[in-house]
C-alpha cells in the first residue's frame, strides 16, 4: 500500500490560541445571559408596575389590611420594664386618626399611662 498522506488539522496549528479563544467565547456567553436575564426582568417589571391599581379588588383597603393583620401585631410585656412610649404621647395618638386599631392604642396608652 502507498503511504497515507497527513491531513491539515486547523486545531493543531491553533493550539496556543485555541485556549484564549475558547475564554473569550465563555466570557462573550456570560455577558450575553446577563443581559438577557437583565432585560427579562426589566420587561416582567415593567409591565406589571405599569398596570392601573385604580380598580383592582385586591387593593382595596380591607384586602391590604387582610394581608398585614399578621405582621401588624405589637405585644407588649409588662414585666419587661421597658417603656419607650410617653403617657403624652401615647394619650395624642389615642385620639388621633391612626392606621393602628384603636383597642391596639388604648392598650399602649394605659400601659405608658400606668406606669408613669
């Protein structure tokens, strides 16, 4: 048989730029991702900050309140000595017109009251 002739490979002329190249395509790719995860995200924001909240049911005053009752709660422990609320204070923002409920202020205003 005659002898087999050697094919030009394109890699292994390369072979010292091959890597920096490879580096530059993965750092092309990650920049692409970015924004493209940057440009979601803008687009998912914008358009449901930009919907009218005029009419919608679920932000209406008694849904938003629904939805901070749990994390509206203040309890106040009376063996714990610690009063950061004036009897003044306290007594002002008993008849003033508050987001607070008014039985949640009469207990705070009877507990700065009380011990003062």
């Amino acid at each position: 048989m005659s002898e087999h002739e050697h094919h030009h490979d394109p890699i292994e002329d390369n072979i010292e730029t091959h890597p920096i190249k490879l580096a530059i395509g993965v750092v092309i790719g990650a920049a692409a991702l970015i924004v493209g995860i940057v440009l979601l995200a803008q687009f998912a924001v914008g358009s449901h900050g930009s919907r009218s909240m005029q009419d919608d049911p679920a932000m209406s005053e008694a849904q938003v309140a629904k939805r901070l009752a749990p994390a509206a709660q203040l309890v106040v422990d009376p063996s714990d000595n610690y009063f950061w609320l004036s009897c003044k204070t306290a007594t002002a923002s008993l008849n003033a017109d508050r987001a607070v409920p008014v039985e949640t202020r009469r207990l705070l205003q009877i507990h700065a009251c009380l011990h003062r």
